[in-house]
C-alpha cells in the first residue's frame, strides 16, 4: 500500500458518514455523549427487565417508552440537517450539548405528551381533565394538543 491509498481514522469516519446515511448523528461532546450513554443502557436495562419480568400497565409503559424514544432520537437525528448542525461546535447559550434550544424544545413536548397519559389516568384537578375512563371517546382540549404533538413530528422526521 503506499502513502497515498493508507487511509487514516479520520478520513475513514468521513467516508462512513457520506455513504452510511444512518451514521449521520450529531456529535454531542464530552457532557452530552456520555450521559445519553448510559441513559441508552438504563433504557436498554428497562426493555430487558419488562421483557423477564413482565410490563407495567401499558399507558405508563408506552408513555416511557415514548419518552425514551423522543429524549435519544431528537438529541441524535437534527431537526435541520446539514453538516454544520451535526459537527461539534464550541460551547454556547443556544446550544447545550450541541443540541439547539428548537431541538429541547421538541424533545421537551415530546416527553410530556408521551408522559400525560400516565399522569392524567385518574385525572388531572389542577387543569381540570376528568379520569380517563370519564373521558374515552370525548377528548378533552388537552388530550387533542398533546396527540397532535406526538403526530405532527412524523413528517418532518427525514430518515435517509
């Protein structure tokens, strides 16, 4: 092989990127990376567990699986995708672990849509939303804005 045709790690990790398009994750930096680490070992761990031993009813298994799912596919995949918003840039304001304040937003919503179900089954006094099983088939206006929350976000979601 000669000095030419020797590829370093480098060089290599951009290769990967341009031709494996699932490879194309946001560099999170030194806080961000491990703690969405061993977030995704502790969800792991929980997938596990339900799967031995048996889930918790489904509206609060769905709602952290929902969670889960929001806090590591946002952090991971950008809203925006260019080459810029997937690098790792120096620390800011506006960017907190290299995630942009659009994205918290969006995993924000995300996770409490995913979680309103659970808190609000036996109902919610202090927004005035009646138990669940008072209100199937007659949503009130807070079930219709967190349901559009948790479908809106499909279309724009590009996978490559």
């Amino acid at each position: 092989m000669t000095v030419e045709t020797q590829l370093d790690a480098k060089r290599l990790q951009e290769l990967e990127k341009k031709y494996d398009t699932s490879l194309n994750l946001r560099d999170h930096g030194p806080v961000l990376g491990p703690i969405l680490y061993w977030g995704s070992i502790a969800f792991a761990a929980y997938h596990l567990w339900t799967a031995g031993f048996g889930t918790p009813v489904d509206h609060v298994h769905m709602g952290l699986h929902l969670a889960g799912l929001f806090v590591l596919v946002v952090t991971g995949f950008p809203l925006v995708r260019t080459a810029a918003s997937q690098a790792y840039g120096p620390r800011s304001a506006l960017k907190p672990g290299n995630v942009p304040l659009y994205d918290w937003a969006l995993i924000t919503l995300g996770v409490a849509a995913s979680l309103f179900l659970w808190v609000s089954w036996r109902g919610f006094p202090l927004i005035d939303v009646p138990a669940q099983t008072l209100r199937q088939g007659n949503p009130t206006g807070i079930d219709v804005f967190f349901g559009t929350i948790l479908i809106i976000p499909g279309p724009f979601c590009r996978w490559r």
